[in-house]
C-alpha cells in the first residue's frame, strides 16, 4: 500500500489529465485548490479542506460520502479499544493452555478467539462488549443524523437550490385518464393543499419511438466513427478492401442478405434516421396525453407543503412527490402503470435471486477449499503431501488467492446488477442508485458473508463428526453425541483468519484506487494497440463519474464482517479502522480531483446507510448471542436480548425527529389575505419565469455528429468522392472520378477556392466533425450534450447548472405548452469557435412543440427593443438552409443540420466553413 501511494505521488506531477482533470476543467467556484509540482504536494491541501468547502466544490453527496467513511473510522477506533482492551483479555484468561492446537501464528490467533474459553465468568466480558458497542455505534449514527440534517438544510437554503426549478416542482405518476390535462393536474394538487400561488402544470406527451429512434442513431454514429478509425489509422496507406458489415436482421433483406459496404451502409442509416427523427419530432405534440405531469410553484414552501401533505395520500391513485433533477429522470418508466411497474420489480427480483442462487456453487467452492486449504488436503491425498512439504509456501498462496478471487469478483457484481436494476421500473437515477446499493449489500451480505459462513462451518462440522465417530455407531448417534453449537464456534473461528486477511487486502485496493491503476492501464493500452475514435480519446480526459453505489455497498460490507466477527476475532477491528483511516484521505483526494457526482442527489443516500449499519448490528448481536450459547449460559443471552428493542426504538426515534427535515423544505406555508389576494397576479408574473421545463429530453436533445480526425480529412474526401460528386446541389456538372486533371475541376460558386468536386453541399457539409489533434481534449467539448451528459455531472461543476430560473437560461422549456414557441439553440457551446447561424428571417415557423422562452404579451421592454446596433450585424449574410414541409405556404422549417451537434468549428467536409447561428440569442434580437 505505501508502495503504491509512493508510485502516486511520483506519477501525479506528470499526468495531470489522469490524476487532477477536475483542475483543469472546473470553474473558478468549483475548482479543488490548487496543488505544487512537489511528490508530497498533495498532502496540505487534502488535510486543510474543510467540510463546507467540499460541499462548495464537489456537492453534497460528495460530502456525506466523505462524513460516512469518516463515521466508520470512528465507530471502529472506538470498537478497537473495546475489542482489544475487553474481548481478546477476556478471551486470553478463560483458554486453557493445553485445549489449544497448532503451533506458532495459528496457535497466536486461537488465544484471541472464543473457541477454547473454559471459563463462564470470561464470557460476561462479551456480553459488556455487545453493549459497548452498540452504544458506540448508536452515538456516531445519532451525532452524524444531526449533523447530515444540518447540511441538508443549509443545502436547501443555498442559492443554487433556490433559484433551481426542481426545489419548487412536483411530479405526478399514475394520472387517471379523465385528469390528463394541465388543469386536471393543477386540481389534484389543489386537492391536497389549497395554497396562495397558482402552479403551472405540464402533462407528459406520448413521444413513442423517439428515444429508441435516437439510441439507433448514437449506436450507428459511434460505429462508424469505429470504422474510419480503423480504416483510416494511416491515412496515406489506406487498405485496399474498404470495410464491411453485416447488417442487422431488420435490414439485412433490403441489402442482399450479404455484407455491404460498411461506410456507405452507416451513412445512409444516419441519414435515414436523422429524416425519421425529425419527422416524429414535429408531430410529437399531436401525440396522446400520458399518464405523468409536473407542477411547477412560484414559491418553494408551496411546492414542499403540497408535497408533505400528499406524502401519504394518494388521490385518485396518483402518486405526487417532489420532482427531481430533470436529467435525473429515467423518462421510459414514468409512463408505466402500476401494474407494470410492479411486474418489473418481481421480474428484478426474480432475476436476483436467480443470480443468488447460481452463486452458491462458486461461493461454496471458494469457501470449502480456497479459504482453507486442509479441507482441500482431506479429499486430494497428493495435495496434502504437498502441504506438509512446504507448509509455509501454501499458507502464503491461501492467504493471498481466494481474497484475491474474491475481490476481483466483487468487481463484476456490481456492473450485473446495475443491468438488472435499470430494468425494475424506478423513475429516477437517484431511487435507481439507492436500490443498487440495498441490493447489492444484501447479495453480498447474503451469499458473501452467510451462505460462505455456512459452507465453510458445515464442512468443518462434517470433518469433526467423522473423526469423532466410533466405528459401528451410527451417523444419527453421532449427531446426537456431538457439540453442534460448540463446532459452529470453532468453525467460525477458523474462518475469521479469512477476513481478517481479505480486510487486510482492502487496504491495498484503496491505495490501487489512489493511483487509478486500471484507468491508466486501460488508456495506455487503447492508446497503443488499439484506433481510438476522436470520441472515445476526448472521453478519455474527461473526469470519470463516481460510483456511489459500488463504494457504499463495499464501506458497509466492510464493516458488516468486522462488526460480525468482532467477539471471533478483535483483530478485525483495528484492521478495519485502518482501511477507513486510509480512505478517507484517499478518497477525498479522489472526489476533490479525479472524479465527479454524475447525478447529484443532495445526500439522499443517508438513510438507506443508516438503516444498513442498524442491520450489521443486529447481525453482530447475533453472533455474540451463538458465542454466549456455545461456551456461556442462557442468563448471558437473555441478558444481551434487550439490545433487539433498544436498536428499533433508537431507529424510530432518529426518523421522528430527522427524517422530515431532511426531505422537506418546511411542512406548512403561511396564508394570509394579502398573499391570496395577490396568487393571480404572482402566477401571471413569473408563468414564464417558473414553467415547467420537463420535456422530454429525446425533443430537444442534439443529435451527435461523427468525428473524424484532422489528419484523416484529405482521405475522407477521396472516401466520399462519388457520394459528393452524385449529390452537388450548386449546380455544377458531374465530372467523372478519376478521369480528369483536378486542377481543371470547375471551381464552386459558393466556396471560392475549391473545386465543386470536393465542395460541401448543404446536405454534406455537416456529415462529420473534423477534429485537429489539438482539440482533442474535453475542455472544448464538455459543453456538448453529446459529453456532458455522461461526463459533465449536473452541469454545475462546468459553472453552468442546467436547473437554475434565469432570465438568460437556455434549458429547453416543457414541449407541453399550448403557447406560441421558439427555439433554443440545439449546439451547446464550447471553448473552441461554435458552429454558428444567423438569425432567423422574420416570418419563418419553429418546428411545433417547443415554446418561446419569453411570452408574446410582456410589452415593451429591453428584451422587446429592436435595437438595429446589436441585432442586424449579419443582415446581409447568407440565411442557413432550409425546406418546405408538404406544400404549405409560408411554412418554411429548419434544416435536419438543426438538430446535429456540431459545435466545434470543424465539422465541416472538407474545409471549416462556420454555419450560420440559429440559437434563441439570434432569434431574440431580431424581433
């Protein structure tokens, strides 16, 4: 471990990009402090940073992360000077010396356990331990729910969750058929709680193949990004076969039924999918109501009340809770029923115990013979032989392989079950995350901790009763004669050497998290052996997300085992202590500089880790319960069975004085004449400020460009030469390819300089984005939808949070207005020169289904001026393309290149001529 923290901190000066990209891309607010290029430099700002200001810099979830493990450090320094200072004396003085077996470190670490102790009175020190460690757990969990309330509530007074429009939206589910109307919304919510401010409701809209249409299209552009990536590595020495493909079923019979040319087979299915995209798009308002809606307040307190007020009711079957984050929606499961949502969980259930009980099999094997190689040596004679010769060689392998098994194992766990739990219907990221977690720590804790408990107790009770057997007795006689609780102690016992030494290994796998090993290895290998597409080496500078679910699952299995194999084997105690002192250095550097909160949740993991470490307690208890029974009396056990009550009363009592303040804003507004008399006129006032903005994403959402590299652009030409040539739109003629002198091509009208074999048409010239070897890093894309919403958090690391109610906030309004509308700009800003358009020609038509960000009647105002100074700069410039929708006059429609990301100033093929602007800025001056 201290190796790997050394390597780190050699490595970390020089590669920046791997071990501090969050101090290259964050804002000023954001940014972690800054770091010399000393090896130890790291150390002083990690250990000055204070609470508030990791809140401040990385958001709160981050923070209660950090306090958790900071928790569980604590309980079990404090559990160590119990452990060590009460059970392993305790346990020392009550072993007789001739009852114990084994020689040298064996024979060390049978002294510490329970398994030989002769002396009743010995075993009231446990039942003291028990007590004294519940008390210590109950203190740290009762002083961190006060202090996790206290940041919660300052969370909820900062300014960017008061100016957010999730703090004061509600979200409804499972809305009858007769309410699916704005109005039908605001009445359901006017049934809970009558309350000064109107609300502005937005129902759901059916937008059905959208999302799966846009999924196809991001497949078939990162394929064929993959494909002239590899075809194009060595851009002079191109291949002499140009790639191919087998389409998929669906298309295969419109193709031949055989391999077809990979480059022209992608391109023409982006392009058909770009058509079918944008056609549903337009008629997506025209679609059916759904059963989902929102409800946005001009107040906060008004939106919480309603929302505290519903918490248990359910009027006319519709569920109303606060809305989250609108990227944090999971938008396929919001129009499911109940009964399907239902279905889904039995399903997820289904397939987890499915897999629960597949890995019983495994699991029994690794417990039976990798945990304990003698039980290997009792059924493989040859084996054995091997053992007794090199005794110690083998324990070295023993102690080493099956933690080393398991731990590798753990790793793929958590990616299955997140797969699994996508499917169970949740309607949010957060909910989604919070069931990973429970589910994972009650696999692990299941499967991991009991049934390998159980397999291992049961071999060595099998092994026990056949040595013992006489011979003619019978098996039940046996059974009868033998100390069936007394061999399940001393099968414990010999099982905690096992996680003694995989808590131990934990240790080494933090400091491997420090020094990023994997995403090193993994870069350095892409790099090397492997095309890399512009894409993914653009995401491989971007700050990596971090798993929240798969680090609290391990935390609390961690301490689960420590806490169980307390009275077994005290040593585990301070081990664990180490591993949590450890981290939380070491992930705090990580959360500081390396990894950012994908979807922020204001620090709603609390509970579940709350209710989780009650469990472990119960667990440990337990155990102490079988430690009393085998070798104490029942007056112990009747003695520690009030810790049972004593758990769910504090349990109880922490969610009564905590657990509202922590969800809600406040549990009641005030209401008085004047705030009545003036409801109307605040609604009507901040309606457009404070409208619902949670349209589907698939509406709005840009449609990705594929990137090709800079030093591949001249080959990309010669690629499409045929394809230009066939689709020229400015009139030139057809010059046969390959017959002709190019430098006696005709020159193009429209783009002085270059042939019209090689210009860009206007259904071309926006097919990929060429980007220069420069750029290719995520500082110039982290503003792209296409990045951002994988690698950009919440938006507000970037300083440019997606939730916030300004005047000036480019989020896509609700596509679920009946107002007149205009449209956002599609291509997302970036630190290299955008793709630009000009402004809108008055009198030409927005694609239906967005709405102005401004309402048609505010008057006159310094937004409404023509000011011919600042909004006719361009009016001479060429207008950006457009088509004519059937033969409707005067009904004239952005191009599909409308919705095409774009945006970095190299999309075109194959100069860099910039495209006009059409974002909401331009359409605004020119009114």
């Amino acid at each position: 471990m201290i190796l790997i923290t050394a390597i780190f901190s050699w490595l970390r000066p020089h590669n920046s990009v791997v071990y501090a990209p969050k101090l290259k891309y964050a804002d000023e607010k954001h940014a972690p402090p800054k770091i010399g290029a000393g090896m130890f430099a790291w150390f002083g700002p990690v250990a000055h940073i204070t609470e508030a200001q990791i809140v401040e810099k990385v958001g709160l979830d981050a923070a209660v992360f950090l306090r958790f493990t900071k928790m569980c450090r604590n309980i079990f320094l404090a559990a160590s000077i119990v452990g060590i200072g009460v059970v392993i004396p305790a346990n020392a003085i009550g072993t007789a010396k001739g009852t114990v077996q084994g020689s040298g470190s064996n024979k060390f670490f049978a002294y510490m356990t329970p398994a030989s102790v002769f002396k009743h009175s010995s075993l009231w020190a446990h039942v003291a331990c028990a007590y004294l460690i519940d008390v210590v757990i109950c203190f740290f969990l009762w002083r961190n729910y006060m202090a996790i309330t206290r940041l919660r509530r300052q969370y909820f007074e900062s300014t960017d969750y008061l100016q957010s429009l999730h703090s004061r939206t509600l979200m409804f589910i499972d809305i009858p058929p007769k309410s699916r109307t704005d109005e039908g919304i605001m009445g359901i919510a006017d049934g809970i709680e009558h309350t000064a401010g109107v609300p502005r409701a937005a129902i759901g809209r059916n937008v059905k193949e959208l999302p799966d249409l846009i999924e196809q299209h991001e497949e078939a552009v990162r394929e064929l990004e993959s494909v002239l990536s590899k075809y194009l590595k060595n851009p002079d020495r191109l291949p002499a076969n140009r790639p191919t493909l087998k389409p998929s079923k669906k298309y295969r019979k419109s193709n031949g039924g055989g391999k077809v040319d990979a480059i022209d087979y992608l391109t023409d299915r982006i392009k058909e999918l770009e058509t079918e995209i944008d056609f549903v798009r337009e008629g997506v308002d025209k679609r059916n109501p759904m059963p989902y809606g929102f409800a946005s307040y001009e107040r906060i307190e008004e939106a919480h009340t309603v929302a505290y007020a519903a918490r248990k009711k359910q009027p006319k079957g519709v569920i109303i809770t606060l809305a989250p984050r609108p990227n944090e929606l999971i938008w396929p499961n919001l129009p499911l029923s109940r009964k399907s949502r239902n279905w889904k969980r039995v399903m997820n259930n289904l397939w987890i115990a499915l897999l629960t009980f597949l890995w019983i099999a495994p699991n029994a094997l690794i417990a039976l013979f990798l945990s304990n190689f003698s039980t290997l040596g009792a059924v493989w004679p040859a084996f054995q032989r091997q053992l007794n010769a090199h005794p110690r060689s083998w324990a070295i392998v023993q102690g080493i392989a099956s933690p080393a098994l398991t731990s590798l194992i753990y790793l793929v766990l958590p990616i299955i079950f997140r797969r699994i739990s996508i499917r169970a219907g949740d309607v949010s990221k957060t909910v989604r995350e919070r069931h990973v977690t429970t589910r994972l720590y009650a696999f692990f804790v299941f499967n991991n901790l009991i049934v390998f408990s159980i397999f291992g107790i049961l071999w060595h009770y099998i092994a026990s009763l056949t040595g013992t057997k006489a011979p003619g007795q019978s098996t039940w006689d046996a059974i009868k004669g033998s100390k069936f609780f007394v061999d399940l102690l001393t099968g414990l016992s010999q099982l905690s050497t096992f996680w003694l030494t995989y808590l131990l290994q934990r240790n080494l796998g933090a400091a491997a998290d420090l020094a990023q090993i994997i995403s090193l290895t993994w870069t350095w290998f892409g790099r090397t052996f492997m095309s890399p597409t512009p894409r993914q080496s653009i995401e491989w500078t971007a700050p990596p997300p971090f798993d929240y679910a798969v680090y609290y699952n391990y935390f609390l299995f961690y301490a689960t085992v420590a806490l169980c194999f307390t009275t077994l084997q005290p040593l585990g105690l301070p081990v664990t202590a180490l591993y949590f002192t450890v981290d939380f250095w070491l992930k705090k550097y990580l959360l500081l500089y390396v990894f950012i909160t994908k979807t922020e949740s204001g620090g709603q993991y609390w509970r579940i880790l709350f209710n989780r470490f009650i469990f472990a307690t119960f667990l440990a208890n337990f155990i102490f319960a079988l430690v009393l029974k085998a070798n104490g009396t029942w007056t112990m056990i009747i003695c520690i069975a009030p810790l049972l009550p004593l758990l769910l009363g504090f349990k109880y009592y922490c969610a009564r004085s905590f657990d509202d303040q922590n969800a809600y804003y406040t549990k009641a507004t005030l209401k008085d004449p004047s705030s009545l008399a003036e409801a109307g006129q605040k609604a009507r006032k901040g309606s457009d400020r404070v409208v619902s903005r949670f349209g589907h994403p698939a509406l709005y959402k840009p449609l990705m460009t594929p990137m090709v590299h800079a030093k591949a652009q001249q080959a990309l030409s010669q690629i499409y030469r045929g394809r230009l040539q066939h689709q020229q739109s400015d009139g030139a003629p057809s010059i046969a390819a390959g017959y002709s002198d190019i430098a006696m091509n005709q020159m193009s009208r429209d783009h002085p300089g270059k042939s019209a074999r090689f210009a860009p048409n206007k259904k071309e010239k926006d097919l990929f984005e060429v980007v220069p070897e420069g750029k290719l890093d995520f500082g110039y894309f982290m503003d792209r939808s296409d990045f951002k919403d994988e690698f950009g958090g919440d938006g507000e690391l970037f300083g440019r949070p997606q939730d916030l109610i300004s005047e000036r906030s480019g989020t896509p309004r609700s596509f679920m207005s009946r107002e007149n509308s205009s449209l956002s700009s599609s291509r997302a800003s970036s630190r290299s020169p955008s793709n630009s358009r000009t402004q809108s020609p008055a009198g030409r038509k927005p694609l239906p289904g967005y709405r102005d960000v401004y309402p048609a009647d505010l008057g006159a105002g310094m937004y409404n001026m023509r000011n011919d100074s600042e909004s006719r700069l361009l009016n001479g410039a060429q207008p950006p393309g457009m088509y004519t929708a059937g033969e409707e006059a005067g009904h004239e429609q952005y191009g599909l290149d409308r919705w095409r990301t774009g945006g970095s100033g190299y999309a075109n093929l194959p100069g860099h001529e910039t495209p006009p602007e059409t974002g909401y800025e331009a359409y605004r001056r020119g009114r």
